[in-house]
C-alpha cells in the first residue's frame, strides 16, 4: 500500500515495472484504497473471473425459479407477434 504522495514520489514508471513483475500496489488517499496497479495479465484474470460469476449467478437464479414448464419457441414468437401488432 502507498498513498498517493508515495506513488507520486516512486513514479508511474517504477509503478508500472513493479506490476509487470507481478507485484500489485494499492493506492489510498486518507488512508482509504482509491487505486490499484496490477498487471495486464491479472486483470484479464480479474475479467474472466467476473464473467464466470455473471454466468453463474444466471445459472443459479435460473436453477432457482424453474418450475419445470417449457414454453416452444414458436408459442414465445406467436406471442411477440400479437403483442406487437396489438391484436
């Protein structure tokens, strides 16, 4: 952890080598954490471990409220289709 004035005085050149080797710094300001440098490799990590928990979470609702009943395809269409045109 660094405030900013420290991050300022390491430079954003050393800042990001350091996070290209892998080491993360968290910023704070007030002692509160405003920032991070991490690498590029782990914040695609970070992404792909948000997408996974997106999906999941849309699995686990779905699990959730399925009730067993299936609708066809063609029923859902038909029913877009009056809704659409108002008959």
């Amino acid at each position: 952890m660094l405030s900013v004035t420290e991050a300022s005085a390491r430079g954003i050149a050393r800042l990001v080598a350091d996070a290209a080797h892998g080491t993360e710094v968290l910023v704070t300001r007030h002692g509160r954490p405003v920032a991070a440098v991490v690498g590029a490799e782990h914040l695609d990590e970070l992404d792909r471990l948000v997408a996974d928990l997106r999906d999941l979470a849309l699995v686990i609702g779905r699990a959730a409220a399925d009730d067993g009943r299936r609708t066809p395809f063609e029923d859902v269409v038909e029913a877009f289709r009056r809704r659409s045109t108002g008959a």
